[in-house]
C-alpha cells in the first residue's frame, strides 16, 4: 500500500495505472456550483484583480478535489475569441453563445489556419485565461493538478455553426465539414498547448456533440476520430490529456483507447465495471456519478454507497478517478461532494486494515 500521497501525486498514479493510497476525487469544471454559490457572474469573476483565482483554489480546496480547473466559464471561451457572441454578465453561470458563421460557404473558406495562434494571442479573453492558469499554478504548486478545460474539436465546430445547423450539414454530408473541423481542431491544439506553457499539468477537453445520444457511430468514425488524432498529435509537453464526451459514450471507448488518450470522462449511462475491463492497462476511466439524479438530488448517504461501490469495483491499482459525469449541477449540496472522497478513504482503510 502506498504512503499518503499528495493530491498530485495521487492523480498522476491513477492516470499511470499505479497504486494509490485511494481512488483520487476530481471534478470535471465546478464553475456553475462555484459562480451560483457565491452569487456572481463570469464576468464578475473575471474583473477580480486576480481573475479569481484565490476563490477557484479556496473552492476546490474546499471539494476536496484532487485537481484544481482553469478557464472557469471559459470551456467555450475558445469560440468568443474565435468571433462567437457570448454573454457571461448574468448572475448564477449562464453562458449564452451564438453562432459566429454565418454564410457556410463564405466564412469557412476564409478560415484561415496559419494565423490562429496569433489569433488567440490577441484575444484578451484567452490572455486572462491564461493568467488564471500561471495564478493558480502559483496558488497550488505541487499540491494539486491543475486542469485546463476547453471545448472539443468536433462541438466546437458544431458551435460555431449551431448546433442545430452543423447537424444538418453533418447530414447533407457538406463539403464545408471537413475544413471547419480541421480549423477547430487546429485551435483546440494550440488552446491546450497554452495551457500547458502556462502551468497546467492536465487538459480537460468536453466534447458533448459527440456523444452517441447525438451523432452514429459511423459519423463518429468518419468525422470525430480525425479531430482527436489531430488533436493529440499536436500536443506539446502535455502530461495529462483527458476526454469528457456525454451521455451514452460506452461505444466510444474503443477508438478512444486506440486513440492513446490518457483517460475517458464518462456520464453515468457508462458501466464502471465494464468500460474498466474494456479500457485495460492502457486507458484511465474517469467518472461516472450521475450529477443530477445522484449528487444534486441524492442523499449524502446514496452518494457515499455509490462512491463506495466504485471504489471497490476499481480497486487501489490506479486506473481509475472518481468524478461526476458532467458538470455539477448548481445547488449540488457540498456534503454530496464530500462523500465521494470520505468513501473513497473509507475503502481504502479497509483494504489496509
């Protein structure tokens, strides 16, 4: 059995598939329950002097998490700098975002590839995400992971379309759909790899228009796949680097583990113990607590056995972190949140003793 660890150190053996002195509690983004609890807007958060930085890590702290995020209100803050409309002013974390092309034909043909880290460089959106990151990296040090979350490749793309559109033209089989995912996926690459530069050790990337409640799994196949192995071939000096799809994404595991992505977010459709036997040695299983259903309107008491019960099926061999399929809902009581980890310690005492 491993000494205590630090929250890092916990979080960096889970993701090697090494012992662990317990299964490590993450949450995935936390913005909503932090930006409803403290009763102000992302925009209020951003104009802190220090980008409120001091209340992420406090928050986090607080949740016991093993990781801190960056980039709060900002999964999607990659689209605003790209053109898309967004409204962060009102109070309790609604993030309103509109479709920045237009004319299909016209603007993504004059997308241009070369000049997107110069882009984002220029986005005053993206600098103040990126002091956030060095701002908490100095905050936590080597406590704790800090994550950087951003928009996937293929729902971003979907974004800045519409939704709605983007799927239409996904089934008019659109010659413009290749171009625009490339774009996108060029621009979650370099996102990530400023994260990385300015301190986070972990990329958290939440691809939800992936998931199979939205798209087949050949449109997965044919247009998805190729945005993460782009993705992931452009990383630099990324240590960690972690999927979020929702929904039912149990058949997505396959190319996610060929894909040699270091660890698979899931939503609570996802079998624990299947989707561990099916990820083997060579990819970390993350999630999969219903955050709804479970840790906002479950007891304390539920989400303990829950968490227990992972814990036990995974085991104290790494390859597996606990967190809520999705973001937390808003009024998620605290206690919920705490129960994951008190459960987790629970088992592994057992285990010593």
């Amino acid at each position: 059995m491993p000494r205590t660890m630090t929250s890092k150190e916990r979080v960096k053996a889970a993701f090697a598939h090494n012992p662990v002195d317990r299964v490590p509690m993450m949450i995935l983004l936390g913005e909503t329950w932090m930006i409803e609890r403290e009763k102000i807007s992302f925009k209020d958060l951003r104009e802190m002097d220090d980008l409120g930085a001091e209340l992420i890590v406090r928050t986090y702290d607080e949740m016991q998490s093993d990781s801190v995020t960056t980039g709060l209100g900002c999964w999607i803050g990659l689209l605003e700098a790209l053109g898309c409309p967004t409204e962060i002013s009102k109070i309790g974390a609604p993030i309103e975002v509109k479709p920045c092309i237009h004319d299909v034909a016209a603007d993504i043909s004059s997308l241009d590839r070369s000049k997107i880290r110069e882009r984002l460089e220029n986005s005053e959106l993206i600098q103040k995400m990126m002091r956030q990151s060095r701002e908490i990296k100095k905050l936590v040090g080597d406590r704790k992971s800090v994550a950087g979350q951003m928009v996937g490749p293929f729902s971003g793309a979907s974004m800045m379309v519409g939704v709605k559109e983007f799927m239409i033209l996904l089934g008019k089989k659109s010659p413009y759909i290749k171009p625009l995912l490339e774009y996108a996926t060029d621009c979650c690459a370099e996102i990530a790899n400023m994260y990385c530069e300015n301190g986070c050790d972990l990329i958290q990337t939440c691809d939800p228009c992936s998931s199979g409640d939205m798209i087949s799994p050949k449109m997965y196949e044919q247009h998805v796949v190729p945005t993460l192995e782009g993705l992931t071939s452009q990383l630099k000096n990324c240590e960690t680097f972690l999927l979020h799809i929702c929904g039912k994404a149990g058949m997505r595991l396959p190319h996610v583990k060929a894909l040699g992505i270091d660890g698979f977010s899931v939503d609570s459709p996802v079998d624990l113990k299947e989707s561990l036997e099916a990820a083997g040695k060579e990819l970390t299983m993350v999630g999969n607590f219903n955050p709804n259903e479970l840790l906002c309107m479950g007891t304390s008491e539920a989400v303990y056995a829950a968490a227990y019960a992972n814990a036990e099926i995974a085991g104290l061999d790494g390859g597996y972190v606990m967190m809520p399929g999705c973001d937390l809902a808003a009024r998620t009581p605290l206690e919920n949140i705490l129960a994951m980890v008190r459960a987790s310690s629970d088992y592994a005492a057992s285990v010593r003793n």
